[in-house]
C-alpha cells in the first residue's frame, strides 16, 4: 500500500528560515518527494532558500542547482538511498535556511511512502 505524507503552511518570509516535522505513522519506504511552492520562488544565486528535507538531497533556489520553482507545480526531488526506509515514528522533517534576504515561501513537501508489510 502507497500513501502520501505532506507537511503543507511551509509559510516564512524573505530572511527567515525555520524546521517542520511529521512523524511516520508506520514503517515504511521512501519512493517519491515532491515540493511546491503557491507563489513560486525565483531563481537567484544572492537571496535564495536552501531545504534540507528527509530523505532526499534537498532543494535549493540558486540557479547552478534547482533553480525556481514553478507556482503551483510540484517540484520531484532527487531521493537520499540511505534515507528511504523508514522506522514508525521516524519523523519526516524540513528545514528552511536563507541566504541574502532569502525569498518568502508559501511551500509544501509531500513524501510518496510504500508501506512496510
């Protein structure tokens, strides 16, 4: 069985990071991550936000890595292979930080989780 954890209202401004966390309701396995933003966030190599997020290799604004994100349009991120499994309780986590004046975010992460049998 496949199921989706979120943690949405990733809501900081310009300069503001910050952490977000969702514990696992059961054991599991990674097999997707996707984020999105619903104002979208501009590519810069000044102000950008970097996102440290579980099990995957993260996200970040500068345009040498992924560059903008599309308003409304998830984002797949690259998976972390010695992140993906998953005890019950492990706690899926996000962390914000900002470089320059860093950009507003209106974000969210989603997990794709396969169950554990």
């Amino acid at each position: 069985m496949r199921f989706i954890v979120s943690i949405s209202g990733i809501t900081t401004a310009a300069g503001t990071g910050g952490e977000w966390a969702v514990p696992m309701p059961c054991a599991g396995r990674i097999v997707g991550a996707y984020i999105t933003d619903t104002d979208g966030i501009a590519a810069d190599n000044t102000d950008y936000v970097t996102a440290t997020i579980f099990g995957t290799n993260g996200y970040d604004s500068r345009a040498a890595n992924q560059g903008a994100l599309t308003a409304d349009t998830p984002l797949a991120l690259t998976l972390k292979a010695s992140e993906t499994v998953l005890a019950a309780g492990a706690q899926l986590k996000v962390n914000l930080a900002k470089a320059g004046s860093g950009k507003a975010t209106e974000a969210g992460v989603s997990w794709l989780i396969e169950a554990a049998n």
